[in-house]
C-alpha cells in the first residue's frame, strides 16, 4: 500500500518559517535600525563640526585681514576641501559686524563677530597747552576755545574768537567776538574780552574782573604715554625700512616703522595706507603732501615722529578726503621745536606732549595739542567741531579690537 502524503505538516512547516523569516527579519531591522540612525547621527555630526569649523576659518579670515589693513570685500567667499563659506561685512555705529555662513552637505552654521574699531581722542579745543604756555603774535589767531595749563599771551592784533582758560594768566589778547567768548585765570592783564572776564586780579582790560568765577585746574592731555607705544607697535607690525627721501605722486606707505628720516619735497605726494612711525625727522617743503588714503573713509589716521617734523612752503597734511577724516602729526620731541608749520604750509592735527609747536607766515591747521605753542606772523588754527570724537586706526581698515565673537542662528 502506498504511503500518503502528509499535507497538513508541509504547510506547518511552511507557516513555521514564513513566521522564523518575519521574527528574523523584524529583529534584524530592530537592530539595524538604530545603528543606521546612529550613522546618519554621527555622519550629521561630523558634516555640522566641519561647517562650524569652516565659518571659524571665515571669520578668522577676515578679521585677520581688517586688523591688518587688508581690503576687504563687503561679501567674501572661502572654499575649502569643496565646500564654502560666505563671509559678509556691514559697518555699525563702532565699527564692523562679520558673519560667515559655513555650509557642507546642507549642514550650516553661522558664526558672528562684531568689531570695534580704534581708539577714540576726544579734542574739546583748538589749542590745548601743557606746562608750556601759549604765545601769539603779529594777528595770529584761533577760531576756537583755549585751555592752557600754564599761559595765554599775545601781541600785536592776536586773538581767540572763543572762550579762554589759563591755569596762571591771560595777557594781550582779544577774546570771543561780539558778546559771546570769556577768559578765565587767576591773572588777566591787557586783554579785551567780548564775554565775561572771570580773574582774581588784573589791569589794563577793557572790564573789571567778575571774582565769581572758578580758577581753572591743571587738565591731562588727551592721548596717554601708553596709547602712543601702543600706536608706534601697530605701525612696527608692517615690517621696519631705512630712510625715505620721496619725489613724486605714487609713493604709498603703512602700517611701518621708518628707521631714519622722511623727505618729501618739490611736490612730492605720499598716500598713508596704515600707521607710520619715524625714529628720525620728517621734513615737507616745496608744496609735497601726505594724505590718508580713501579707503580710510571717515577714520583717522596718524604719523609718529620722535624727531622734528618741518612742514613748510606750502606743504600739507590732509585726511581721506571724507570730511570727518583727520590726520594726526604726534611728535614725541622732547627738545626745542617738535613740529615747525611756515610759510603757507598745512596740517589738521598737531600733538607735541613734550615739545613746543612753532606755527607761522600763514601757515593754517585745524587742532594743537603741545606742551608750548607759538603762533605768529598770520598763523590762524580753525577749530572744527569733528574734534570732538577723532577716532584714529592703524590702517583704513585697521585698528579693530573683537568685542563678541559667537555661533547664531
């Protein structure tokens, strides 16, 4: 008898590993599952690191390049290993705001940075004197306020069409005009004041003393010791060089250390790209210029001097063509004459701490800040109100300090 065949145990077996197979197959993507999704983790986390690190690089390479007086574009593009970070420069009330998008395989960060951009000087007054004294005479004069903490004096048709303060006394002056403009020293002799005259004692003015009033103090000058080697270190970044005798329009310096003397002369032009800092003397004649670059915008900048500075037959110094842009002339001078101004010659700023500063034969500039001034023969100072808060950089792009350096959304 032929044996039958058992059906019913084929289709359990069947039924078995059809069951078997889904078990296997479910405890296979349970297991898979997760390791997949910790893969793409890890994957997104490593694709996010290198975007985060990529717009680091973007930042860095643009703040490097600003605080070395690199242009700068306002949108830059950095590409490494074939991805890419935007970098966008905007300008803020202080300074700069950077932030660079970083973005590989769709992973993106962004990181931000805001930049505040040199070291404010605020100038309150057309001359500001040390322990020097100020003297003008032969129709020199200020458009402008005084502050001396020592002496003011003049002779022959001087004036100061502002207000006067004198830590000692005021002699031979004419002061303000109409009936705005006071003086104000202890002492005050031969002097007409269109204001009021504040003095303990006196002789010779056109009005009695008002005793009211109180004697001027000594003030410090605007610019610290420390910020001056401060400055002289930022231009000493852009490499030293020997002596420099200039001719010619093309001539472009800075950030740099001159290890001697500067010379321009016969029209002679040299365009300031960064901070210079001279060991030696400069000396302008014969209609040459120096000018900061336009790309200073509204910035100041500056020339070091540890020498004498002699400006003179017309020659300049003028800022970025911006009319909030000064340029600052500091000697560090500590015998006789620091910076000489003659003959028609110009300048916007003058710092002398420890010397004296000599303008004359109608030589014209915008601020004096010096230990002693004399002006004479026709020298006029027109004071302008964009003193008040000079900002001056190490470059036209220069000068930046980091305030906040962050990731953003």
């Amino acid at each position: 008898m032929k044996n039958k065949i058992n059906l019913q145990s084929g289709q359990a077996m069947m039924v078995a590993t059809m069951f078997f197979l889904v078990i296997s197959a479910t405890i296979i993507f349970g297991l898979v599952g997760p390791i997949v999704r910790q893969q793409k983790i890890a994957s997104q986390l490593l694709l996010s690191r290198q975007s985060y690190f990529l717009a680091e690089a973007g930042v860095e390479d643009v703040v490097y390049r600003l605080s070395t007086a690199q242009p700068v574009d306002a949108t830059e593009t950095l590409t490494l290993g074939g991805s890419s970070a935007t970098t966008v420069t905007v300008d803020t009330e202080v300074g700069k705001e950077v932030t660079t998008t970083g973005s590989v395989s769709e992973a993106v960060r962004k990181i931000k940075t805001n930049l505040s951009i040199g070291d404010g000087v605020a100038f309150f007054y057309g001359i500001q004197i040390g322990a020097g004294g100020f003297s003008l005479s032969n129709n020199a004069g200020v458009n402008g306020n005084i502050y001396s903490n020592s002496t003011v004096s003049g002779t022959n048709g001087s004036f100061v069409t502002g207000s006067v303060s004198a830590v000692t006394s005021i002699s031979g002056v004419t002061v303000g005009t109409g009936l705005v403009g006071d003086a104000n020293a202890p002492t005050v002799n031969n002097a007409t004041v269109r204001g009021t005259l504040y003095c303990k004692s006196g002789s010779g003015n056109n009005k009695s003393c008002n005793t009211s009033g109180t004697n001027p103090t000594v003030l410090p000058l605007p610019i610290t010791d420390e910020q001056i080697t401060d400055w002289k270190s930022e231009a000493a970044v852009g490499g030293t060089i020997g002596s420099q005798n200039l001719s010619g329009t093309n001539n472009v310096l800075g950030p740099v250390k001159i290890s001697g003397n500067l010379t321009l002369s016969n029209n002679a032009k040299l365009t300031v790209m960064g901070s210079i800092w001279v060991t030696g003397n400069v000396t302008l004649s014969n209609g040459s210029e120096v000018v900061l670059h336009s790309s200073y915008g509204a910035n100041d900048g500056m020339v070091i001097v540890d020498g004498v500075s002699t400006l003179s037959n017309s020659s300049t110094f003028s800022g970025s063509g911006n009319s909030e842009s000064y340029i600052m002339l500091l000697s560090t001078n500590t015998t006789g004459n620091a910076i000489v101004l003659q003959n028609n010659a110009g300048a916007v700023i003058l710092y002398a701490p420890y010397g004296t500063v000599q303008v004359s034969n109608n030589a014209g500039l915008n601020q004096v800040t010096a230990k002693t001034v004399s002006l004479q023969n026709n020298a006029v100072i027109n004071y302008e109100q964009g003193m008040v808060d000079a900002s001056f950089t190490s470059g036209p792009s220069g000068g930046f300090e980091i305030t906040s350096w962050k990731e953003v959304e």
